[in-house]
C-alpha cells in the first residue's frame, strides 16, 4: 500500500516536470562531491541556455562500476536524443555504447572521457595546457632561472602523465635557465608526497620552486616547504583547491594553483550534444578550460564558482 | 529425538500463515511497482529494460539468498561485498594472470568464498565474538587482500573471453526474443537450490531452529557451533557464485568494489520478510526484495527522478516494509 502511494506521488510529480523537449541523460563518474556537483550545475545552465532536459547521475563510489552500469543502460532504455558519459570503466561500458551508436545516439565522452572511439568528442580539461601555465606561472616568480622539482601523484594514470610532461617540456623549451633537479611520485597521498618532498629539498638546497600536481602532491610539497622551514624561500603551486590549498594560498604560503573548470566541463557537455544533434562537426577533443588563481584572484566570482573546500 | 522436533516445529512455525501474508504482500508490491511504472513511462515495460532489471538484480540477489541463511540463525554478515570481490579478484589471479582454465577460476571463487565464510563461522560460534564484529573484520580484511592481490588495480579478462559469457551470454541465444542472460539464470537456479537447502534438508532445519531458540537446540545434544560455522560457509561460497556473475558481467575483477553491497543485501532480505531477530524466513521473499529494490531503483531512473531522491524513496521503502513486518507479528502473537 505504502509502495502505492509513493509511486503514485512519484508519477505525479515527474509526469509534471517530464515534457516533451529533448532529453540528454548525463553518466558521471559520481555525484554527491564538490567536483561532480559543479560539473552537474555547469549541464543544467547548458540546457536553460540550449532549451533542453537533462538528467545527471553517478554511483555512489568511483568503485562501484556495475551500478554505473546499471545507470547507463536504464539511461538508454529512456530513448535518450544524446547521451553525455564519463566511464569509470571504459571496457565494461563498451557493449552499452555500442547500443547507443546502433541506435543513432550521440555519445559525448567528459570528464577522463571513454577508451574507445565512440564518442565524438571528449569535454576535460586540456591538461598538458594547464600544467604549461603552471610553468609560465612559476618562472615568472622564480625570475626566470634556479632549481625547481615537481611532485605527480602517479606515472600511470593519463592526468598524471599530462601534468608532468606538460609542466616539465615546457620548462625545457621556453626557460632554458630553469633546471627541473627532481619528478617524484607521491601517489597523491599527503604524507607520502611530504616525505618525497622533504627528501627533495634536503637534496638541493637551492630549490626555488615546487610544483604539486594534483592536490595530495600539492599538500604535500607544502607541508614539507613548512616543516623545512622555506617558507618565502621555495616558491610553491598546487592544482586543483581543497580547503586547505585555498587556506595556504589566502596566506601566501602557497604562490597559487591551477584549478579545472568543472562547470565547463558540465556546459560543454552538453552543448556538443546539442551541436551533435544538429549536425555539426565536433572536434575530437573539447577544452574545457582551467585558471590560475591567487591571492589576488581568488574572491573573483568566476574562480569562486570553480573552487571546492 | 527431541532434537529432531524442536528442528521440525521451528520450521513449522516459519512457514505459519503470516510469513506466507508477508510473502504475499511483498509480492504484490513489486507487481504494484510494475504496473505503475508500465504507465508512467513508456519506456519502462520494454523486453530490453526488463532484461537490464533482471541483470541488476543478479548479484544482489545472489547475496541476499547467502545472506538469508545467516539472519536466518539470528546472524547477520557485513562481509558479503567484499568477500564477493576478493573471490573476484582470485579467480582473475588465477584465469587472468595465471592463464588457467576459466573453470578452475570459477571453482576457485568458489573455494575463496567458502574458505572467508568457514573462518567468519569459526569466529562467531567458537570464539563467541558478536557476528556484526566478526564479519565487519572479515569486510576490510577481504577489502585490502582483493587490493594487494590486484595491486589495486583491475584484472582484466582480455585472454580468456569464454569468462564474459558466464554472466552475459545466454543458454537460450537460439530463441531471439528470449535472450535471458545467464547471469539471472543461475541466480534463479540458486534460488531454487537454496530453497529446497533451506526446506527439505536437515541443514536448512538446523539453520532456523539455531535462530529460534540456539540453546534449546543445544541442550538437545545438537552440536550448534558446527552447523552456524556450516551456514556461514554455505553462504561464503554463494558470495563466491556472486563474485563469478560479478567479474564476468564487468569482464574484470574491481577490487575496490563491493563496500555497499552487503547493505543491499541485507535491504533485500528485509523487504522479504526475513525477520531480523532470526528463525523465519524465505528464499522466495528475498528474492522478490531483490526485485523490488531494483524494479524500484531502474523505475525512479526511467522516470528521471532525482538521484537524491531515489535514495530517499529507497529508504523510505525498507523502513515501511520492515514496519509492516513488525505490525505482521505483533498481530500473529
């Protein structure tokens, strides 16, 4: 009986609010976190602006890859005119997403994007771009030569191999007098990056800068810049934010960091689905764009909005 | 003797008309679910959907028919999940990276399962310590083993694709519109089994008189300890069957997977009937829970229903059903 009733209030309610515009589902890779919610909030601009519905649904854990799964197949039962996805598992999916290329559904890769070459393009953070800023941003504080030693939180994962490349070759190509003396692998654990870190100094003395390349790295090339106490000595960037990333960057213990645009990444979503369904061309990769913060800019709106605690 | 009708009427007792109103009630739930779902949206009652409804179902549902057995003696197991992974991750060990047969792998799952199960039983009826606690240490342990074993990362099943087949092929290809993946075959061959376990055998007879009255049945004679370390390895090697459906449907073995499961599973057993308290319960019922959580779950999703709020609703469901229940016995008493 009490089953009745809540489905029926249910029906009602979605009944109301489903009408008959085009309907693009998005897959994340999670939902309740700061980042997906900002992801979640740039699609639903994207489709007041587009005049489309959106769903935006992820498991509960990057682990749980069958509910994924799940959400995936009960997205295309709906009939979707497009689909957005971020695979925890591109290969798990595949079957799925080759149901929806049979059925003439467009799919649009996000976030880390899809192994496979049936979306028609991906919208994620360019982040060898992102990391080269990182670099321009730190020979420019560092005055252009010294020492510097960068920290990645692995040499595995695709973000972590663009971020050191991106970081490292543009060093090598643009500041000639800039020498990279260390690239360690801290497995973006705090205090496995501190430790790293804190070795690193030890072993050169006249560090000027360290780059942190995910968040973990980052706190931890802090806390090992505090404990040595270098603190205006070694010139510190991080990526991403985090509630203590924010805090040290507010104290100029940190110079600043690279933070991703995760409401980009939600709008551009779904405007390539939209300009899928029209037919227009999509290039293969879709930037979706990143700033530097600091001090000075960290209170503006636009960085704000990007920003999670 | 007397052994022997304590066993007979404990069984009795469960199978007393109010189980069978439970029974009904839930069943007709999940056809109330069905029906309003049909209507609200178009997209719902199609054969496609009701495959990916049945497939969702596959491994909770296996879980919840291991996990029946255990409430059943008054237990509970928080291990389920993870035990899955970790008999996962074995048997990608041995099919993936140790190229053995893909029926050694499956036998080994098997094994793993029965083996993580034995010892969670050993700790509950010798060492006395409460099930919750013995099976919480059973979850991580089988958590960080499934992590070292993999070096947390996937096993793939690239080389030996007869694995994929196991879940998500079908027995009945030939018959185009009945494409039953195998996975919701074995799950319902298991529950048949498990039924009959549960029913017609003295291991089934034990496992409700331990969860009626355990000392009782002990000052019959009747060498408890032996029968709940028994059930608790019975249900390790169903978790090792979940384990299998699991790898097999995802062609890999994840094993960060399976903290969460064990609560769907427990939801599953809860919503049908089975008493928390112990000594009642049915196969049946914790299938058509199975059913109902993930009918209810694909049905919200179909008819795009916030993510929040399906949880809500979810929550909302297994605490009516297990009020419900609650109101059952008072009046039964």
């Amino acid at each position: 009986m009490t089953v009745l009733i809540v489905a029926m209030m249910l029906v009602a309610v979605t009944t109301v609010a489903v009408a008959q515009t085009v309907y693009i589902p998005l897959i994340s890779k999670g939902f309740q976190h700061q980042f997906w919610q900002a992801v979640k909030e740039g699609a639903m601009q994207a489709a007041k602006d587009y005049k489309v519905t959106i769903t935006f649904e992820g498991p509960e854990s990057e682990a749980m890859v069958d509910k994924q799964i799940d959400m995936l197949s009960a997205a295309l039962a709906k009939k979707p005119a497009a689909l957005g996805f971020a695979a925890l598992d591109s290969k798990a999916a595949i079957p799925y997403l080759k149901q929806a290329q049979a059925a003439k559904i467009p799919v649009i890769a996000f976030d880390s994007g899809v192994d496979s070459d049936i979306p028609l393009t991906t919208c994620a953070t360019d982040n060898i771009a992102a990391a080269a800023l990182a670099a321009d941003m730190m020979a420019k504080l560092i005055g252009g030569e010294g020492e510097v030693a960068v920290i990645v939180h692995d040499q595995t994962s695709r973000t972590g191999i663009d971020r050191r490349d991106g970081f490292v070759n543009r060093i090598k190509e643009k500041y000639p007098k800039i020498k990279i003396v260390s690239v360690q692998y801290g497995g973006g654990d705090h205090l496995k990056s501190t430790d790293l870190a804190k070795a690193i100094i030890q072993a050169n003395p006249n560090l000027k800068g360290f780059f942190g390349a995910n968040e973990g790295s980052a706190i931890g090339v802090l806390n090992a810049v505090k404990e040595m106490g270098k603190i205006g000595k070694i010139t510190v960037i991080g990526y991403d934010s985090g509630a203590q990333q924010i805090a040290a960057i507010r104290s100029g213990e940190m110079a600043g960091a690279i933070t991703q645009n995760p409401v980009g990444i939600g709008y551009k979503t779904v405007e390539s689905a939209v300009k899928a369904l029209k037919g227009e061309k999509l290039p293969k990769f879709t930037d979706t764009g990143f700033y530097f913060y600091d001090k000075s800019n960290i209170d503006d709106p636009k960085i704000k909005a990007v920003l999670y605690q | 003797m007397p052994e022997k009708i304590i066993a007979d009427k404990a069984a009795k007792d469960s199978f007393s008309s109010s189980s069978a109103k439970q029974k009904i009630l839930a069943f007709s739930s999940l056809i109330i679910l069905l029906i309003v779902f049909s209507f609200a949206s178009p997209n719902f009652f199609q054969s496609n959907n009701l495959i990916a409804i049945m497939l969702a179902t596959a491994v909770n549902g296996v879980l919840a028919i291991g996990v029946t057995f255990i409430i059943i003696t008054g237990g509970i197991d928080l291990s389920v999940g993870t035990m899955m992974t970790f008999t996962a991750v074995m048997a990608a060990q041995f099919v993936a990276n140790w190229h053995m047969p893909v029926m050694v792998g499956v036998l080994v799952a098997i094994m793993t399962g029965m083996v993580c199960g034995f010892l969670s039983g050993v700790m509950v009826a010798k060492l006395k310590i409460p099930p919750f606690i013995a099976t919480l240490g059973m979850m991580m342990l089988t958590k960080g083993l499934s992590l070292i074993i993999a070096q947390s990362k996937p096993i793939y099943f690239t080389e030996s694709p007869t694995f994929a087949l196991i879940a998500m092929g079908s027995i009945f290809s030939f018959i185009e519109s009945f494409k039953i993946p195998n996975a919701v075959l074995i799950f319902f061959a298991l529950a048949i089994v498990a039924s009959i376990i549960l029913n017609k055998t003295v291991f089934g007879r034990y496992t409700f008189a331990i969860g009626s009255n355990e000392e009782a049945v002990r000052l019959s004679g009747v060498n408890t300890d032996r029968w709940k370390i028994g059930v608790y390895a019975f249900s390790g090697a169903i978790c090792g069957i979940a384990g299998i459906i699991i790898a097999s449907r995802l062609n890999s073995a994840q094993p960060a997977l399976g903290p969460g499961y064990e609560l769907d599973a427990i939801a599953a057993v809860v919503i049908g009937g089975t008493s928390l308290s112990g000594g009642e319960g049915t196969i049946l019922g914790t299938v058509i829970g199975a059913f109902i959580m993930s009918v209810l779950t694909n049905g919200l999703r179909i008819l795009s229903v916030p993510q929040e709020w399906q949880i809500v609703v979810t929550g909302v469901i297994i605490i009516f059903a297990v009020y419900v229940d609650m109101l059952r016995r008072k009046r039964s008493k």
